[in-house]
C-alpha cells in the first residue's frame, strides 16, 4: 500500500545506509606481555592522598562517560551497530550531561577513528591477543594518552579504574603495564603508526588506485578530525545576521560553515526555522536540482529531508520518498521546524505500487541520492573504519542501477535526474552511469565549474563531479586568512546529471 502525507519539518543529510562490510571479530584471550614491559625493580607505594569531595565527584562524572563509551564502543566493534544506532541506545550515554556526553561521543569518535593505529600499538606490546573487552578498554586509554591530549596519570589510572568497574580486576595490572610502557616510550610507539593505517585494506588498495598515494594520504589526514557543521539556511533569510549570530562562514550558496561544538538546537535560531544541518557537498546535490517555483521535483531516498528542505524553500513542489517509516517521521519533524511543505510517501520506489505511481506522475526533476557504502562519509561515520574485512558492493551496485534506470523511466521526457551517492567508490558512481549510459538509457548532461563554484575541481572531463572529501580545504574557502578558525574539508560524493533517451 502507498501512503500520501502532506507534511511539514529540516535535516541533517548525513544518511545512514548499512555498510557491506563484514566485521572483524578477533578471538582474544591471553594476557600476556611482550618482554620488556614488566617492572625492573619495586618501588615502595606512596600513601594516597585524599582528594577533595568536588574532585572525587568529578572524577565519578569522567568515569561514567568512559563507562558510557565502553558500552557504545563495543555495540559498534563487537555487535556490528552503526554509531548513531548505539549511541541511541545506551542508556548511560543518554543519562550524561551534556558535557560530559560530548565526552564520551568523543572517545568513541577517536577511537573508531584511529583504531588502526592503536591496534597496532597494542599488538606491539602484547606477545598473544586479550579479550575483546580489555582490547576497548586499552583502546579508551591509548587513543586519550596519544590523540586526546589526556594527562598520562588521567589516562593510565582511568583505564584501570575502567578494568575494575567492567570486572576484569585480574587484567587491570596488564593495562596499567601497557598504558605505563605507552608514556615511556611515546615517540617510538608513535613512530610505528601513521593515519594510513586506520584505512581497511580493501579501502587502501581502491582508494590509492583511483586517487594516488598522496592524495589518498591527505584524505586520511582529514577524516581524522572532526568533520565541519555546515547549515543550509533559507532563502528568504537575513544571510549577514545569522553569520554574525552563529559565527559562521558563507561558503557556498545558502551554505554557511560554523565553529560550533554542542547541541545544535541550543544555536540561535534554531526554533525559528531559519537553518538545519547539511554539509556543503549535500548541498550542492538540491542546488544542481534546479528547484524553483512550479517546477515538480521527486526526491527520491529522501529522509531524513536536507535536500527535501532545500527543494521546498526554492518554492518548488517536492514530493519527499523512502521506504523507512522511522525516517520519515524524522523528515516530518525537520519539516515542521522549517515550516515548510512537501509531500511525502512511504514507498519501496522500486515496487510495481509505486512504479505505476512515478509513471503516472512525470516529475520535471528527480533527484535520488542512492543508498551506498557511505564511504564518503567515515568523518561522521568512522564505524565504517572498523568494518574491515572485506568490501562488497554487488548488492548495492545493483540496487542503485534498477533506482536510476527507473528513475530516467519516470521522469519527463525534457527532465533530468541527479544521481548522486555519497560514496568515494567508482563502482557506485561512474561505474553506474557509465552502464545506463551505454545502454542508452540515458545521456550525461555535462555540469559547468560556474554551476559547482567552489566544488569546481570536482569537475570531471566526462563533465560529471566526484567530489574528495579534501575539496574544500582552507584555501578554497572564502575568506581564507579567517578560515583557520573552521573546519576544512566536506563529504565525499559523486553526483552526475542525466537525462533520458526516448526510446
């Protein structure tokens, strides 16, 4: 059955399709230290002082972020849950302070992060492999003493503290040995690790194919940090006023990049309904759209509805499509923010229902945003690094050719469709066109570096945009002496339009 809603809601375009990866799952038992990292001498132990009840409580705050954090981690590591989905669920993590939530979503964020690297120390000092959950917790202190700039004290003694809370008494002394060998020897453990090492090897080996080895470098140095908000504001907005009330940066069109680490709907003009989240390459796809009033637009795969919201504030008539229910409810809660309209079907796009729909409707434009890998975001999803065994595209490949091929079908003879995805993968995305084109099912209507502006060197002979994560660095971004106060970079995609050939 096909459910018609007109609806109202804003979006946060980071789309979270499942990853094809299969999750590595390392049977660690022993704990056994390499030579080199026991005592070579006791020491006698000074007498603890007592600590101040306001920093004893602190310190209990701190340690049930770690707690929170260890129990997101190992959904993500140990239970194959994307990151948003475990920290929705851990009800710890929830039960934070703002601050300190922010805390733990960082530690979870680094070590997804630099879990290649990290490992590598790990399996540096250890002779045998641990147990999984010793693993995380020496993962928890390693990434905090190497890439969080925490204390060695704070790092050692919250690892172990962690241990005990987690039941592993008998491992908190292995810990506090690695953790301890970790300060001494801190420049050559880092010395044995480079960003490289945080990319699955499958990743490596396409991603130094297609871009090269420096190019592939630069990306990774990027992913590491955290990623740029960027806020697509209103039309109609007061683009100089919100600038100066959010701090932002006009990047691109109605893209405006921000230096804000909180919650986003404590930021001025947040119940208003004047911006919502979208990263600038998210962006770039509803602007090649081409909205405008009277223009009938298909956004296709829509929630959670940042390009719905764009679409609807150009004036064009936008119907939004997805076949998740849960989504959708997000997408209408976004809309009803903005104060903006647009209908919305819960549909699978690719049943005979909805088929005999889109046929019927004739839409001038058609956007899809095609479910993929999501590789082009790991700076928001570093889940993804985690997933490393082995890359599998063949499913979503053909999933992605059936939406565009039905997609050409539906849409206007004189229209077009923007495929885009949100991936760094050629096989989702000039792999894809290349195929619906010779087979004649559609021809490239070649971008312009006028239409992309500061995504211009995305711009492919072909005339279609694959867009690096590292496009908009500092020196791309306007204004640039300011820029180093912003983030650099955006999401990867690929983004091409076509148009249908009659047949």
């Amino acid at each position: 059955m096909l459910f018609i809603w007109v609806l109202m809601g804003s979006g946060q375009d980071a789309d979270n399709w499942s990853i094809c990866y299969e999750m590595a799952d390392p049977s660690k038992k022993l704990l056994t230290l390499k030579a080199g990292t026991a005592r070579q001498h006791k020491r006698k132990r000074p007498k603890r002082k007592r600590l101040p009840q306001k920093e004893l409580a602190a310190m209990a705050v701190e340690a049930s972020a770690r707690l929170a954090a260890f129990g997101v981690l190992n959904d993500i590591i140990n239970k194959n849950m994307v990151t948003d989905a475990a920290l929705t669920k851990n009800k710890m993590f929830a039960s934070l302070e703002s601050r300190d939530r922010a805390f733990a979503r960082l530690l979870v964020t680094s070590c997804l992060r630099r879990y290649g690297q990290v490992q590598k120390m790990i399996d540096h000092c250890l002779s045998k492999p641990v147990d999984q959950a010793i693993n995380l917790i020496l993962h928890l202190g390693l990434v905090q003493l190497f890439f969080l700039s925490t204390t060695p004290h704070a790092a050692t003694n919250t690892s172990v503290e962690l241990a005990k809370q987690l039941n592993h008494d008998r491992a908190s002394g292995l810990i506090n040995a690695i953790l301890r060998r970790a300060i001494r020897e801190y420049d050559d453990m880092l010395g044995l690790t480079s960003v490289m090492d945080n990319l699955p090897a499958p990743l490596k080996t396409i991603w130094t194919k297609q871009y090269g080895p420096d190019q592939t470098s630069a990306i990774m140095d990027l992913l590491m940090t955290t990623p740029p908000l960027d806020l697509t504001v209103k039309p109609d907005a007061d683009r100089a006023k919100l600038a100066q009330h959010l701090s932002g940066l006009h990047i691109q069109h109605h893209t405006l990049r921000c230096s804000f680490d909180g919650d986003i709907r404590k930021m001025p003009h947040y119940d208003e309904g004047l911006w919502w989240v979208q990263d600038a390459a998210a962006a770039l796809c509803g602007t090649l759209a081409g909205a405008k009033p009277g223009r009938v637009i298909f956004d296709l795969c829509a929630a959670p509805g940042g390009k719905t919201a764009q679409l609807a504030a150009a004036g064009a008539s936008v119907t939004a499509v997805d076949s998740d229910a849960h989504r959708l409810t997000r997408l209408k809660a976004n809309l009803d923010r903005l104060k903006l309209l647009a209908d919305i079907l819960h549909a699978d796009i690719l049943s005979a229902e909805f088929d005999k729909f889109a046929t019927a409707a004739q839409p001038d434009v058609i956007l899809l945003d095609a479910p993929c890998s999501a590789t082009g975001t790991i700076r928001r999803r570093p889940d993804i690094l985690v997933r490393n065994n082995r890359l599998d595209l063949n499913a979503l490949q053909a999933v992605q050719h059936d939406m565009l091929e039905a997609a050409l079908r539906w849409v206007r003879p004189d229209g077009f469709v923007i495929y885009a995805t949100c991936s760094m993968q050629s096989e989702e995305g000039e792999e894809i066109v290349r195929a619906v084109t010779s087979d004649r099912l559609a021809k490239l209507d070649k971008f312009s570096k006028a239409e992309l502006g500061l995504f211009a060197p995305a711009l492919s002979v072909e005339g279609w945009a694959r867009v690096l994560p590292t496009c908009l660095n500092y020196a791309k971004l306007p204004d640039a002496a300011a820029a180093s106060d912003y983030a650099s970079g955006n999401d990867g995609f690929f983004i091409a339009r076509l148009r249908p050939v009659a047949s």
